[in-house]
C-alpha cells in the first residue's frame, strides 16, 4: 500500500541531548556551538536543543528569586537570544533552544527560542511552568514556517503530555513539532511510571555500561515514552522532534532517549546513550497528507467537542499535581 503523496518536500532535521551545567550559560553555549558545527558538516536544516539547556534546569526550583532574576534574560534582544540568532544566520540552519526569560514588567518564563538563518526569531512560553513560583505560564500556541518550507509548532515538557495542546498545534497547520523535554528518571506518584535512577549508577556508567542503559531503556526513561510519545505524532500526522537532557540535573538523572518520530508514530532515529548525543533523521513530506493522523483530522465532528472548553472543576494549577500529595 503507498502511503504516500505528490508533495516533494524534505527536510534533514537532529534531535540533541545533553546534560547542562546549572546556571553556566557560557559552557552550555559551548555545547550548543559544538553540536551545531558537527550537524552542519551533515547538512542539517533544523536542530532541536532541550528545554532550559542554556540555563540549566531542575536547581531553577531552589533559587531565590533575585537569583532567578540574576539568571533570567529578556528574549529577543538579550544576550542568548543575539548570541542564538548569530549563531543561526552563521550556520545557515535553524536552532532552538530554551533559557528562563524576564520580561520588562517583571515576570519570569520558562521559554524557548527558534533562530532561523534569515535572522528571525520565534518563542514559545511554556504552557504548564512548575519550576519556580515565580515562573508564569504561557498562554499562547507557537505555530510558524520556517524558511526551508515546512510549517512547525513548539510545545514544551509538559505541554506534550496534555493531548489538547498537541492537537491544537496541529490543527493550526504544524507538520512538526519540537519537543524540547527534561524529563525521565523523575519522582513520580505513580508507582507504574518513571521514578529515580541511582546517581551509582550514573558515575559508573563508563565502569558499567550496561546497568545505565537498562535504567535509560527502561519504565523511567524509554519505556516511558513509549506509552505516549509516538501517539502524539500518529493521532495528529505531524513528525515529532523529542529533545531531553541527559546525566545529572540536580538530585534526579535525566534519562535522554533524543528521538525523531514520523507522522506514523514510527521511529526514525534514537539513542540511547549515556552521555551527550545527536541523532539526525530526513523528513520526507508525502508522508504527511495521507498519515492516519491527518485523516482523522477531516474525520472531526468540531460541533460534538463544545464540552472540551467547560471547566469540569477539577483543573488545578500543574504545581498541585507536580508538588503537593
């Protein structure tokens, strides 16, 4: 059976994974840097980076709040954001990445940027913020086109993990979707689901090997996202670009699993090592059209779906359920 359609259109795209150095942002751009030289030498057109990988994240949660203020920026004309926006019109390639951003009245976001080669810049503020609570939500879908042809969306972490969110971004015409995540290895309530990884393990990850990759493979990392991640790209036809950290984020591991997935839900390129790491994928567009994501899309029945706009009464502020028992 060919799946496929008319349309022509390729992008070559990477996923990165690496573990950020809290509140460091000249070595994590240094990272950035390194990992965009090693993407243009394969021709990469886009390059996703994890959430708050300039800044550093899960210590963000202990900072007072003038050291929050000391380590947030404004976006667009702060330092990361000109220092991104060079560094894309350089390589000739489009860059994402995420830091906290201060705003001129004051308030604090957990945000991600998307550089292109032209100059341009997009953000995305995340949806449901946890991480301080001095951070703010965003309120606003992040849908634009780039200048290669495709037309992508941004969610971050948690964003993905409420199918609202994702459908929403497709339905505004995204073909894909950054993911920038730091997720996996985390405390959950859930008994069945993720939970931590012994910091042991970590440091003799290079001793051994294969007890670090058991955890990053497992229910608290891989196993994990298997239960959701692939849905979010099939329901919707829309490929998938899942970025994380990886190693240590203050007291938890996060477990990287960077993946690309297509509008199938079918993984096309994957890690899963233990250390920093860049996996490349091409997006091949015929896929899109006839996806069974797509054609769920015009299967809506928009008139039946009013209710999804009532509050139910039992919505709550993402820090209850990430914090509270």
């Amino acid at each position: 059976m060919n799946n496929k359609s008319e349309d022509q259109r390729t992008l070559r795209v990477a996923s990165v994974q690496f573990e950020s150095a809290p509140g460091d942002k000249e070595a994590n751009f240094r990272k950035i840097e390194s990992f965009v030289t090693r993407a243009a030498e394969k021709n990469v057109r886009l390059i996703v980076f994890p959430e708050c990988c300039v800044t550093g994240y899960w210590f963000i949660r202990n900072l007072s709040a003038p050291e929050l203020r000391q380590l947030a920026e404004p976006i667009f004309d702060g330092p990361s954001s000109r220092r991104l926006i060079e560094l894309a019109k350089k390589s000739g390639m489009t860059i994402g990445a995420g830091w906290v951003e201060s705003t001129p009245a004051g308030e604090f976001h957990n945000s991600y940027v998307v550089a292109t080669p032209d100059g341009r810049a997009q953000r995305h503020r995340k949806l449901h913020a946890f991480e301080h609570t001095s951070i703010r939500s965003g309120s606003e879908y992040t849908v634009f086109d780039l200048p290669d042809g495709f037309r992508v969306g941004v969610l971050i972490c948690y964003d993905c993990n409420l199918v609202e969110n994702v459908r929403l971004t497709a339905l505004r015409g995204a073909e894909i979707l950054i993911a920038p995540h730091q997720t996996g290895g985390c405390r959950s309530k859930n008994p069945h689901l993720m939970g931590v990884i012994d910091r042991r393990v970590w440091d003799q990850r290079h001793a051994d090997p294969a007890a670090i990759e058991r955890e990053l493979r497992s229910e608290k990392g891989r196993g994990w996202l298997m239960r959701w991640l692939p849905s979010r790209a099939h329901d919707n036809g829309i490929f998938l670009i899942f970025s994380n950290g990886i190693g240590v984020d203050d007291d938890e591991i996060r477990t990287g699993n960077a993946m690309i997935l297509d509008p199938y839900g079918r993984i096309l390129a994957e890690t899963w090592k233990a250390g920093d790491d860049l996996v490349i994928a091409d997006l091949d567009a015929s896929l899109l059209a006839e996806s069974s994501g797509r054609r769920w899309i015009r299967a809506r029945r928009p008139e039946l779906y009013l209710p999804l706009t009532v509050p139910t009464g039992l919505e709550c502020d993402v820090r209850k359920l990430k914090f509270e028992e």
